[in-house]
C-alpha cells in the first residue's frame, strides 16, 4: 500500500466501503445508504485503485473481506462512528427537529396502535420524516437500517437495546355463534375440550391465574396465522376461541361479535418494546419519538381501562 495526497473523496469512500462490509452486499449497501448498486461498485473500486490493494473477494452470490480489506475496515468503522456521533450532536442542537426515523411494527399492531400515534407525532414534529414498515417478520434492524421496532417480545438479541412501551391486558373471547354451538367454558378445565385460533409468535400453551392458583392449558385447534388482525377475525368467525389483547376485543365486544369469558381469571401481559440499535438515542429525534410513545400508550391504556370499568 502507498501513500498518497488528501483525497476528498476519501470519507465517502470509507463510508460506502464499512456499508458494503455491514450489509454484506453491494446491493444491502446502496439500500442503506440511498445510492445504486452501480455507484457503490464504482466507489469501492476507486477506493481500491487509490490504496493500490483489493479489499473485497467477490463472486456472483457474495463478497468476503481480503487480510487487507479487514485491517482497512476496522479503521474505516471508527472514522464512520465518529462521523455518526458528531451529525447526532449537530442534530441534537437544531431548535426543530428534523431527519428521518425509519420505523418496523406488526401490521395488526400498526394500523390500531403505532399508525394512529404516528400521525400525531408528525403534526407536533412536521420536520421529521417517517419510514413505515409494517410486517409479521422479525426484521433485522441492523441490516435493513431501521430506527426502531416496536415488539411484543422481550429481547432476544444482545447487539440490541430496548425500552419498555407499555403492557397490554390480554382476555379470551370467541364469537356468540361458538358459543352457542360448543358453550361457554366456566372453568380452565373447560377450556380444554375447546377448539383455538393460535397465533404463532406465542406458545402452544395458556397459562391463566387466580389467585394464589395457576393453570396451564394447551391450545389446539384447525386454525393458526402469524397474523393478529387475521386472528381475531378467525375469532369472530366462529372458528375457536382466542387470547386476545382488551384494546383489540374490547370494541368488537360492545359491538355484540365477541364475548370474552373466564373474566375472573388474569392472562398473561404482552409487554410492548422499542428495540433499537446501540446508539440510536443518542439522536433527539429518536428519543423524542420514544417518549412520546410511552405517553401515547399510557393515556390509551387508561382511558380504555376506564370504558370497560
């Protein structure tokens, strides 16, 4: 490797080059940062004409690091933190907030909860640009350069953070047309002979207290979706019963779809998360969103609390 001159184009060369090497692709590499495929190659391949070394091994399916394109990359990574740190501290002193926060939620979740906070999010901060990507999927934030995921899951993954949003209630309801073909269960052991909509993020088993006395019931049945909203319509369709969370059930039950039953029994929480990257709040706007976030869901819960009260 040779010396050279200052080149000014060195720093986005070091920037497309630590991208190439995170998302493990050129193409993960344009995503993230918002430029073609076409111009990421030609970067990396000027960056490697100008240090007169070969960085990356590339094949059709995938590219891997050279001894030298790992040396190289490890300083390219600080110089890439540091730059990330100091525009979060230029951004932190604007009097307005400002940027883009790329956001992942599941779908159910995101059109009855996330979307409806989000839209009063953006009239307070009209400067800040939203990102919204509702799906299912566990997405890997990290390499889909996502801000913050909004989960009903604990963590899972150490090279995350996360903060509690809130916990919701959860009830077991089904449609008045079940119940009137297979009864009403009045006991957890009822609840066995019963057929169940599951959802496939969580277990196969319900556990329900009352009391100092816990049950555990296995759920089985024809039906199961990764999907929420799909659920609860398998639900109200008379397919089986369900655990559901109460801001879901509860305006289908005043409505006469759903009736929840077992009420004298406490189901297990789904507690909400914000999950992030490392470093991610040191943006204001980020934690702006949190915050309010947390204040959203805290009035919502205390005000569907009461109208069930």
């Amino acid at each position: 490797m040779t010396s050279h001159e200052y080149n000014p184009l060195l720093f986005l060369w070091w920037r497309v080059f630590a991208q190439v090497v995170e998302q493990g692709s050129l193409s993960g590499a344009a995503k993230h940062i918002g430029l073609s495929r076409a111009v990421v190659s030609y970067h990396i391949k000027k960056l490697e004409a100008h240090l007169e070394v070969r960085l990356l091994n590339r094949s059709t399916r995938s590219i891997s690091l050279t001894e030298e394109g790992e040396a190289y990359y490890q300083s390219c990574k600080v110089i890439a933190d540091q730059a990330n740190t100091a525009n979060k501290q230029i951004e932190n002193m604007k009097s307005e907030p400002m940027g883009l926060i790329r956001i992942t939620c599941p779908v159910n979740a995101g059109l009855e909860t996330i979307v409806p906070a989000l839209n009063e999010f953006k009239r307070l901060y009209p400067k800040i640009e939203l990102d919204v990507m509702l799906t299912d999927e566990i997405v890997n934030i990290i390499n889909q350069g996502i801000d913050l995921a909004i989960r009903g899951a604990p963590l899972v993954d150490s090279g995350l953070q996360a903060t509690k949003l809130c916990v919701l209630k959860t009830c077991l309801c089904g449609s008045v047309e079940y119940f009137n073909k297979y009864g009403r269960p009045e006991t957890p052991a009822d609840l066995s002979s019963h057929d169940w909509v599951m959802y496939k993020p969580q277990k196969k088993v319900l556990h329900l207290n009352k009391g100092s006395r816990s049950f555990s019931i296995e759920m089985k049945g024809s039906i199961t979706t990764n999907n929420a909203s799909a659920r609860t319509a398998f639900i109200e369709g008379g397919h089986g019963i369900g655990r559901v969370p109460t801001y879901d059930a509860w305006p289908k039950v005043k409505q006469g779809s759903l009736e929840t039953v077992l009420d004298d029994y406490q189901f297990s929480d789904i507690t909400i998360y914000g999950v992030f990257p490392p470093g991610a709040t040191d943006s204001k706007k980020v934690r702006l969103l949190l915050d309010f976030l947390k204040a959203y869901f805290d009035k919502k819960i205390r005000n569907l609390e009461q109208s069930i009260l």
